[in-house]
C-alpha cells in the first residue's frame, strides 16, 4: 500500500476520514461533534494513500507549559510502516524543551511510546456503567446549573487542578455538554465543578474538579442521577480513594492504561482536585 510521504495538517474537511479510522480502531466515543472539537482545538495530522483517504491521524494539544498528544491511529492495512513513528515525533518537535508532553497509551502503542522516550508517570482508570445506583453523601455546598458569570472562576479552579490553561477549550466542551454543574461553598466560592456529554455510544463525564473524593463523588451522581444508557467515566490513578464511591454507583473498571510523560519530565504543579478527565486525548 503506498503511502504519501507528506504529514498533512488535518482540518474539518478531514472529518470523514477521521471518523472512518476511529470506527476501525473502535473508539466510539468519538462521533462528528467530538472531532470536530479535536480539530478545532488543536493541531491535528495524518498521512494520506495515492487516493488521498486518510490513513492515519495523531492530535497535539497544547495548554500553556503542558502538551497532550492523543487520536493515535493507523488504519489497519498500513501498519508495521513506521506511520505512528513518523506521527509522534513529528508532535514532539513541535513542542518546546521546557513543555511536558503527556498521553495515555494502549497496549498496542506503548512499545512505540516507549522507544519514542515516553516513561509511564502514573495510570488513568477507564470506568464503565450500564445501570446507575445513585448514592447518598451528606454535603454543605451549593449544586447549580452553569453560567457565563461562572467561567472565570471556573477556569482558575480547572487551571490549579489541570496544571494548564483550557480556557478555551472549555468554553466549548460547556456550549456542547449534556449539563454543566458549579459547586459552591456557603460562603459563595466556586469550589467545584462537573460536566456531561453525550457520545454516540455512552454519556461521558468529564473534567470533575472537587476538593475531595466524596465530593467528587456528589457532583458524578448530581450528573448521572436519572440518566438511561451506558456511561463512562475516566479517572486519574491516584484518584483511588473514589473507586469505592464509583463501585457503589454501578461502575465498573475496565481497563488502567498508563499515562507516559516525555523523557522523564514532570507534570505542572497540581492541587490534586482532578478527578475525572475530558478524555484521554485531552487530558
């Protein structure tokens, strides 16, 4: 199978052929709305064949002094050709020395990863529920619906929870989510927030910003409570301690893929109130 020798930057055009490997790589999370975030959010590329489908595909994004590189994917007849190879390291060059580059890799990836100078930092705990309980946990704070007035104290809780700046991909996950909750305290602080979306196959949630794991556990039930379908959540492994309160929701742990950080660079400081993430791509 010939392949094009450039690595083209992929746009909405592309979205087709975007969909068309996610299906064959089967991730279903991904549907025309989710990729078109990804490509609006940040630097997509992937090699085309002679007939100019797309073949292959990888995302950069990046937040401030923290990149993330996700939607690795080569289509299964063009494997073993050094595509992933060519992809990675072309996301690395773009990326300054003083920037921490992080993904979550597959089984079928990490060997690639691993010789690309990528180390495993810690691990992200896939979660899966197909009939929700909800819980009950007593709490002092103030469970809202979101608003624009919300955003900027918003931003700054996700920034020292993240580690990075998504302003702006925020402001789009929140335009396009099933529901958007703001926590606050009695004294009116935003001390935490939690999102919704639905994919094609399951309702998703992610970022879950929260000051402990019980509270976190609140703002995912807030969200799932009275919901019908499968759901998924993905949560930072040293988010353990709400692997109890999840088990008692209905969920179920599928999968611990690891999370790589490029050639033992750390993560910006964080507040440990990450609980739960977009996705692996985005972090």
């Amino acid at each position: 199978m010939k392949v094009m020798e450039e690595l083209i930057e992929l746009h909405e055009e592309h979205i087709p052929g975007l969909l068309r490997l996610c299906r064959q790589a089967g991730w279903p999370d991904y549907g025309e709305q989710e990729l078109r975030t990804l490509v609006q959010q940040g630097n997509l590329f992937g090699y085309q064949n002679r007939q100019e489908d797309i073949i292959s595909c990888i995302g950069l994004f990046m937040y401030d002094s923290l990149a993330s590189i996700g939607l690795v994917i080569v289509d299964n007849k063009y494997k073993r050709q050094g595509l992933g190879r060519r992809m990675v390291n072309a996301c690395i060059s773009q990326v300054d020395k003083d920037t921490s580059i992080m993904l979550c890799a597959t089984k079928e990836g990490l060997p690639l990863y691993e010789k690309s100078g990528f180390q495993t930092a810690c691990s992200i705990r896939k979660y899966s529920c197909q009939s929700f309980k909800p819980i009950t946990k007593k709490h002092d704070f103030e469970l809202t619906p979101f608003t624009e007035m919300d955003f900027r104290e918003l931003v700054a809780a996700d920034q020292a929870a993240f580690g990075g700046d998504r302003s702006t991909l925020l402001h789009d996950l929140i335009s396009q989510s099933k529901e958007s909750v703001i926590a606050r305290n009695k004294e009116g602080k935003l001390i935490g927030y939690g999102l919704s979306a639905q994919t094609p196959d399951n309702l998703k949630f992610g970022p879950i910003i929260a000051p402990s794991p019980d509270f976190a556990a609140v703002l995912i039930n807030r969200l799932a409570e009275g919901k019908q379908g499968p759901m998924r959540i993905d949560v930072p492994g040293d988010s353990a301690l709400l692997h109890d309160s999840l088990e008692a929701m209905g969920f179920h742990l599928d999968d611990e893929p690891p999370l790589m950080l490029y050639q033992n660079k750390t993560l910006p400081p964080r507040n440990g109130q990450l609980f739960a993430l977009i996705s692996q791509g985005l972090g």
